[in-house]
C-alpha cells in the first residue's frame, strides 16, 4: 500500500488543511460516486443536459459536510471543552478495533516486509496526545479522507470500517491538538514588513507617499506569506536603513519657514499648436514661391497640401476645429525648443477654443507638455486639464491618464505613470469637464539629476514634462484644449502632517512643556499603547540634549520623533498577555486588548491601529466580542480593507509569478492593460466577495466575473466599457467563473508557447486545496522532444507517457490528473478546443479512478467532494496570514471549530474573517 512522504513542514501544513466528511470521502470512489451523482440529481433544478447545476452542487456539498454534526456543543471558535487535562488517548479502541483493520489492510505495504513511503504502520505510536508520530497519523488521515488509501488495486475499506477510522483518527488528532495547544503557545513576534510599514506611516502622517521603496522585498515562508514570523527577523542594516527612512520622512512631512511661492503654468493647445501650424505655413510659402509663374499650378499643389494637412496623423495630433486643419504633435528634447516657462500669477482658464489636442487611445500616442527645469524637489504638482470624448456616441467612454518624465540625452532618460487611477472622460465637446490629479513630487523617482546643474537649451537637457494618454482599450478619441500646471500646491500652511505632530503652538513660551505634549502624543500613536512617563521623560532627556544643536524647536523635536520610529516598539509586532486568565483555559493566555487592536489593524488595513481601535482599548473595550464584531464590519467597510485584498490574495495566490510574466517579444495581444487587468482580476473578485459576503466556494465557481474592457475583451464578453472593474453576470455554461478560469492565473501556471499541466496542478493543490505535493525525487527523466514520435504527441499524450517510467508513476498520478482538467486554455488563459488541429482531451482519471471530464468536471467534483477540504484550506490561509505565523499541529482543533462556524452560517467570506478575529486562536498568544 503506498503512503506519500512530505516533508516535516509540509505535514504540519497538511495538518492545518486537510479534513474532509466522511460521506464526500466514500463519494470519491466510483461505485459511491454514481449514488452521490444519483443523490445529487434528485437535489438540483438540472442544467439543460439534466445534470445539477454548479449552483446545485454547492447546496448539495454543503448537506453533506461533515462539520454540521462537528463537534457537538463545540462549534463556535473559542469555546473548547474546558479542563482538558482529563482529556485521555482512546488506546482501548485502537487495540480493540484500529489496529486490526490497519494490520489486515495495510501491512503488506507498510509493514516489516515491505516499507513503501518510508513508513511502518505497526510502529506508529497510537497515543496522539503525547507520542511522537503524530504527523505521520495526520499523513494517514489525509490519505484515507482522500481516498488514496488503500490504493485501488489493493481492495477498498468496508463503507463501516472507512467509518471507523476516520472517527477514530478524527477524534484523537482533534484532541491532542486542544491538549497540545494548552501546553504550550506560539511565537508571532516579528517585525513588520516592508509594505506594513509603508502603510503604518502613511496613517501616521496623513500622507499617500511610498516610505519603503528603499528596503528590500521581502521573503516568502514556506506557506507563501510575507508577513510570516519565521522570516522576519531585523538586522543592524536593517536598522540604520529604517532609521534614515525615518529622519527623512519627518523632514519631508513637517514644514519650517515661510510658505513656498507656487509657479504656474497655463498652456493653451493654440499656443503649443503654432509650432505645427508654423510649419505648414513654411511649406504653403515654398510652394507659392516655387509655383509664383503658374497660378493653376500652385491651385491644384496647394488643394493637395491642404488636403493632406486635414488628414489625421498617426498618434496625438492638433486640430482646428473650425477649419479640419490637422498636425502631428511633435517633440524634441533637444533644444528646449517645446518647453513652457512658468509664470508667479496663476493662469486663468480661457474660454473653450476651437484648436484642441486629439489623443487616440494607445500608449504609443503621446502629448507632451514640457515643463523645463523649474518643478520643485517637493510639494503637490496640480495638473488640471479640459477634455472631453471626441466621439459621443456609443455606450463606451475613453480614459485618460497621467505620465511624468524626462530626456537629458540619447541614452539617459525616465517615463513614470503618476496617476494612480485612470480618469473617465464622460463629458462631450459641447460641455468639456475639468480633471485634475495632485501629483507629490517627492514620489517621483527618479528625477532628472541634471536639472539643476545644466542650463535650458543645452545637452544634457534638464528639462522635465508632463505627457497625457488616453489610456482606453478600444478605439476612442480624447481632445483637450487647455492644460494647467501649479508646482509647489499647499492648500494649507503649515502642511496637515506638519500639524499630526507638533500639537502645541510654536511660539510657545514653555518649549520643554510642548515638547512633551508633541512627543506623547506621537508616541502612543506609533507605538499603538500608553505610554508611561518613564518612556516620555527619557524622550524629553533626548529633547534637551538636542535642542542646543539645533536651529529650531521643531528641529529638535523631529530628532527625537525619528528615534520613536526606529525604535523596535514602533517596528516590532508586540503581542503582550493579559496577567488575568483562567487557569482552567484550553488555550495560551489572552493578549491585552491594545495588542488585540494591532493584531486586528495589520491583519484588515496592513497598517497600525486608528484612533477609534486605541480608544476602545485603552477602554478595555475591544475584547467584548460585540464590539469587537463591530469593529471587524467597520473596518472591512473601509476603503483601507483593499490593502487586505491586495496582500492577502497575491501572498495566497502566488501572484508573484505573474508579476514576472513577459510575452511581450513572443506574442502579439499580450500588451500591458492586459496584464495590469490580469493582475487585478483575483484581487477585484476577493474583494467583491468580501463586501457582498459571499460564499468562500465562489473561488471554485461564480455566475460571474470582474472584469474590466481589456480583460472583457480577452474573454469574448461583450458590453463592457473602460478601465475599472465591475462586476458582469455569466450565462450558464459560460466558461469563466471564479479563480480556477482566470487568465492571469492560467497564464502564470503556463510555459510559452503552451500550457503547462504541471505548473497549473501544483498551483491548485498549493495554494487553492492546501495539499502541496512532495518535491520530485533526484534523477528524472525529462521529456525527449529530440524522439520524433514523442514530438508527434499531444502534450497530454506526453504526459502520460512520462509518467509511465517507474521513478515517476507515484508523484504524477496524483498531481497530473488535476492540470489536465485545465487544458482547454492556452498560455495566455483563453479557450481553445484543438491545437494543432487535433481535438483537445481535457478529461483526466485521479488516483482512485474518479473521472474528471475538463474544467466543468473538476468544478463538479471540488463542489460535490472537496467542500469541507476547500473551506478549512481557506480558513487556514486566512488564519496564518491573520496570525502572522506558521499554523501548527495545537491549531488544528481551532481550525476546525472556526470552519465549523462558517460552514454552518453560509461559508461566507466577511463570516470566515469574523470567525477567525472571535477565536481563541486570534485572541491569545
């Protein structure tokens, strides 16, 4: 009998994922399969073929769950049976029952004689509570809940002794992980991580600027996630790095002096046009000179140029409204010959003019408006411009968007995007609308380094520009007539983050008494607690030792501000006890409920707590669950929860991989508003399903998708227009529909120029079913392309004649047959039903002869079968991340209460974030 190995970690993965009801078990075999197809027949409304829906099947896997009778009394995260050291390993049973069915079924594989997997089931300790196999126990849970032991050519368990087991192994594991978890806590100590802290001092001072662009990305765990424990320690680099970040942070958000003189920049496209129009002119003069003898001549030459002016050039152009007369947008870094100066009076808006900038949709288009050297190192650029569709008709609106950049020379020059969002021009020629996007020009990076040092009109050019795109993904026109620039922009002085720190007035007469005010006030913010006197008065030391090397009261309070932010109580994840818990408790000791608040804040906003968090806990507050309920719905009601959506999705998800996904020199239609759509397409489900609630088992499938133009187009779906993601209903039997379908999933578990099962079969079993599969052994054959009957194969055919060798058939039987499922669609994640030109064989066989028929068959089978698998794997990715930390064995039985709780309320996913925060397991050490 064969028993796959893992490695120590992957086990104690394993064991946070895997559980699965008895009855989905016994439906994984062929014979109970055709009564579970029966069972779920007379459930469903049918499909048009009279087979259920996938709809039926989430209501059918979700009757047959094993945690609607889990635990009875015992459903609720945090409510375990209290006094578990009464808790004793059921030996009785294992001797009287277990044992003589493992030895009966399993010895002859694992036994003295023959030890397949590199295990022996008769020297496995049975005592779960206190024994040292209880990794191995899990293994073997996990292998009988899936139906791969015994293996089909072995004989099969009895349905009753199937039963039997699984309740055995079921109960011990659950038991020994409450006993175990009594005995001893976890670590989540950490520091945060790089995008934490972005965000933790962007909340800090008010201020939408990236912080942490000079430290390092981080490493994943073993589990996938950035934010875990185990692998965020903190270096002495790491140190002085956070601490120059932070004295140049305090620098750039407080403000000492008198207010910047803003300069101005007003420019019509009449003016920019008259270069253009000057050109034109110069060649409508040489022809009346060259034809000056032959006026019929110059007629029909200048009829002809004239026509030619009125034609549309390729890219942006300019265009007399009036006369239809067009020309080419041109620019040139060298000369300056294209740069406007700026003027000290801000310019008014003239009335529309009948000569406007056309901008069709493309990034190759380009309008550049050239600033010349005189932006500031910091402060707000305001860009503001008139625009308006050109084509009004139609259901679709184009979008602009904004780019910073600049050419010193040939080879030295920078095109940065500063719009975070692109902007829909709704408006029509008749009532042009006014957009405008505030851009830090502190952010940009980088800059051109010889605008300071280089003077107009020579090269290298120090010259700097705005340039306008519309950036649509469908035919569409923009025209703009009027651009406005203003650099440094305050709307207030000093600056709103200048005063979130220095809370008393300047000029004040006690300096040592404002000091104190500012720097408690900042520390308790920061450091997410109250601060004791003790801790202020040795900040205030640090005050009075600077002041006198320092020009300015505030400078000296900036000083000090900067060691609060490099301080291991601003970077460090603090998680203190609450000294008074019961000592009859199954779990470690509550944390405190200013821990609780940050444990709370970094899990849903990635960032530190506000000031309603630290109100509610310097109460005493936020550990009442009613509050703490509340709490949870305002803050996924945030726009900050999108940062939760973000990071948790791409960390779960893998996406990373996508990231470095480039076919741009292989494959035509591979452009970047496709990848950027693909990018965002899991994220914009996650967080269309965390403000509706919806089912966690949307993920496998949905009656609809989110989807933006680009990405709609991609798919074949028709009436959808611009660049923001919205949500579209599907037909039924339309071949979209949760993660499974994606295209930037697909596409990153492809190998171009094809798909790649493999890739897409790992991926599942990682990241969706939280069953990794184990490393491949040493020495593999590869696939020999060289063979000419090996190249005449479908990639499938090849496949299944590589697993064919001896060294392979284990691993491959069980990872093969879910990537097959997905070969209807290519590398890019689109559908096809032949390659080339012979018909695609989607259908694969698991390892206990279950027939997966394509996409439709896989989704069938996870929503019939794999619900309870699917839902605590979830549970489980959501837990860690939440944790900070690797789950262990002692999290088990938590986990499997928390499911409980949110298979029985609707698998919702705002369900399954309020299950984890309510649990023990969020609430203690």
């Amino acid at each position: 009998m064969f028993l796959m190995l893992r490695t120590a970690s992957r086990l104690l993965l394993l064991t946070a994922t895997l559980a699965v009801a008895t009855e989905s078990i016994r439906a994984e075999t062929p014979d109970e399969q055709l009564r579970a197809n029966a069972d779920a027949a007379a459930h469903s409304s049918g499909s048009a073929d009279g087979r259920p829906t996938l709809a039926d099947l989430k209501t059918i896997g979700r009757e047959r769950s094993r945690f609607n009778d889990f635990a009875a009394g015992n459903d609720q995260p945090g409510e375990s049976p209290r006094k578990t050291e009464t808790r004793q390993a059921n030996l009785a049973q294992f001797e009287s029952t277990i044992k003589p069915l493992l030895e009966q079924n399993c010895l002859d594989c694992h036994g003295p004689d023959t030890v397949e997997g590199n295990v022996r089931i008769d020297t496995l300790d049975p005592n779960l509570l206190t024994g040292g196999d209880t990794d191995w126990w899990s293994e073997i849970f996990a292998a009988i809940t899936k139906g791969e032991m015994p293996p089909p050519d072995a004989g099969e368990f009895s349905d009753d002794e199937r039963r039997l087991l699984v309740d055995w192994l079921s109960g011990e594991l659950q038991t020994a992980s409450i006993v175990r978890r009594r005995s001893g806590g976890h670590s989540a100590f950490r520091r945060m991580t790089r995008y934490e802290y972005n965000y933790a001092l962007q909340d800090l001072f008010g201020v939408p600027w990236d912080f942490a662009r000079d430290l390092p990305p981080e490493p994943h765990s073993e589990e996938g996630f950035e934010n875990s424990s185990d692998v965020l320690h903190l270096s002495v680099t790491h140190f002085e790095t956070y601490h120059r970040i932070a004295r140049n942070t305090l620098d750039r958000v407080t403000a000492t002096g008198d207010k910047p003189t803003t300069r101005y920049w007003g420019i019509a496209m009449k003016d920019a046009a008259q270069r253009e129009w000057a050109k034109q002119d110069k060649q409508i003069n040489e022809l009346k000179e060259k034809w000056t003898d032959d006026p019929e001549k110059l007629t029909v030459e200048l009829e002809e140029l004239q026509k030619t002016f009125r034609q549309p050039p390729r890219g942006a152009y300019y265009k007399d409204l009036s006369s239809g007369r067009t020309a080419k947008a041109e620019w040139r870094y060298h000369g300056a010959r294209y740069a406007f100066a700026p003027s000290e009076q801000r310019a008014a808006f003239p009335d529309p003019d009948d000569c406007v900038a056309i901008l069709p949709n493309g990034m190759g288009t380009r309008l550049i408006v050239e600033l010349g050297n005189q932006l500031p190192d910091e402060g707000t650029m305001r860009v503001t411009v008139r625009a308006s569709r050109v084509n009004t008709m139609g259901d679709g609106f184009p979008s602009l968007q904004l780019l910073f950049g600049w050419q010193a020379s040939n080879e030295g020059r920078a095109l940065l995007r500063v719009s975070s969002e692109d902007t829909p021009v709704t408006a029509g020629p008749d009532q042009p609308q006014i957009i405008q996007w505030d851009v830090p020009l502190g952010e940009i990076y980088p800059r051109n380094s010889v605008r300071k040092t280089s003077p107009m009109g020579v090269t290298p050019s120090p010259s700097e520009y705005i340039r306008l795109v519309n950036s649509s993904a469908s035919s569409s026109e923009i025209q703009i007539d009027f651009v406005h620039v203003a650099a440094p922009v305050y709307d207030q002085w000093p600056s709103q983050s200048h005063q979130r720190i220095f809370t008393a007035t300047e000029d004040s007469s006690d300096e040592l008494a404002a000091a104190r005010t500012s720097i408690a006030a900042f520390m308790t913010r920061a450091w997410r607690r109250p601060i004791s006197d003790a801790e202020i008065d040795r900040k205030l030391e640090l005050f009075v030792a600077m002041r006198p090397q320092c020009d300015s009261f505030e400078e000296a309070v900036v000083e000090v501000l900067a060691t609060v932010l490099s301080s291991p109580q601003f970077l460090y994840v603090w998680n203190t006890s609450n000294a008074q818990t019961s000592n009859e408790s199954t779990d470690g000791p509550p944390i405190d409920a200013h821990a609780l608040a940050n444990r709370l804040s970094l899990f849903l906003w990635c960032s530190i707590p506000d000031q309603e968090l630290l109100t509610l806990a310097d109460a005493g507050q936020l550990t009442d669950s009613g509050i703490l309920a509340s709490q949870v719905q305002r803050m996924l009601d945030d726009p900050r929860s999108e940062r939760f959506s973000k990071h948790f999705v791409d960390q779960w998800l893998d996406m990373q991989l996508l990231d470095f996904l480039n076919f741009k020199q292989h494959l035509p239609g591979f452009d970047p508003l496709l990848k950027e759509a693909m990018q965002h397409e899991p994220v914009a489900l996650f967080d269309q399903m965390l403000q509706d609630n919806a089912s966690v088992l949307d993920f496998i499938h949905c009656d609809y998708a989110m989807v933006n133009e680009r990405l709609a187009g991609h798919y074949g779906l028709s009436g959808v227009y611009g660049n923001h993601f919205r949500r579209v209903s599907l037909d039924e039997g339309f071949r979209r529909g949760g993660l499974l379908t994606q295209a930037g999933l697909l596409s990153m578990n492809s190998d171009w120029p094809d798909s790649h099962p493999l890739k897409r079969a790992i991926w599942l079993l990682e990241s969706v079913l939280g069953d990794p599969p184990p490393p491949p052994p040493p020495a593999v054959p590869q696939i020999d392309l060289a063979d000419p009957e090996i190249a005449k194969m479908t990639l499938k055919e090849r496949i299944e004649d590589h697993r064919n060798h001896a060294a392979c058939m284990s691993c491959h039987s069980k990872i093969d047959p879910w990537g097959i499922a997905f070969e209807n669609y290519d590398a890019l994640g689109k559908w096809r039903d032949e390659v080339r030109g012979k018909p695609i064989d989607a259908s694969s066989e698991l390892f206990n002869h279950q027939t997966l028929e394509g996409m439709d068959g896989l989704k069938r089978f996870l929503l019939l079968n794999r619900q309870d698998q699917f839902v605590r794997a979830m549970v489980s990715k959501l837990a860690t991340y939440a944790l900070g930390r690797p789950l262990a064995f002692s999290d088990r039985a938590e986990i499997d209460a928390i499911t409980a709780r949110v298979r029985r309320n609707g698998d919702g996913l705002r369900t399954a974030v309020e299950a984890i925060v309510q649990s023990e397991l969020f609430r203690s050490m």
